[in-house]
C-alpha cells in the first residue's frame, strides 16, 4: 500500500516483525513504573542531600578559616563566599 511503502525503511522493518518504533509503548506496568518514579525521586533526592550536605561542610570549614570581626557572628553562605573572595583579593 502507499502509506507503507512511505515508512523509512527501519520503521517498515519493525511493523513487520510486530513491533511499533513510536515511544515506549505499554510495555511496563502503571504499578511498576510508579515504583521506579519513586524510586529515581528517592535517589535524587539522596544526591541533593548529600550535595548539600558537602557544601554546608565546605562552607563551615572556609569559615573556620576566615577572620570574623565578631567571632560569634556565623556569616551567611553568600557572605562567606563574598568575605573569602574580598580576603582572597
């Protein structure tokens, strides 16, 4: 017919064999992909409190070594930053 012989050659090739090209079809369970949603959410969200985690450590070791004039005073993560660059320069 027409409309197949207008498919590109490998999209022919897989409505031959039964299988459609378009997306990933239904393949997969609702149930299963909502668990492998919430999963990936999981680990994301673990990578994002580790990130976090790392900077926070970073930042109070840089303060550590910076002089403060008020040495209670705890600086901010931008005011840090900008107090090391100052310092730096």
């Amino acid at each position: 017919s027409p409309a197949r012989s207008a498919l590109a050659p490998r999209e022919a090739a897989a409505r031959r064999k039964g299988k459609a090209r378009r997306g990933r079809g239904k393949a997969r369970s609702e149930g299963l992909l909502s668990k492998q949603k919430r999963s990936r959410r999981m680990k994301a969200n673990d990578r994002e409190r580790n990130r976090m985690h790392h900077l926070n450590a970073a930042l109070d070791e840089l303060r550590s070594v910076l002089p403060t004039f008020p040495d209670d005073a705890k600086l901010t993560k931008i005011e840090t930053l900008r107090f090391a660059h100052n310092y730096i320069w």
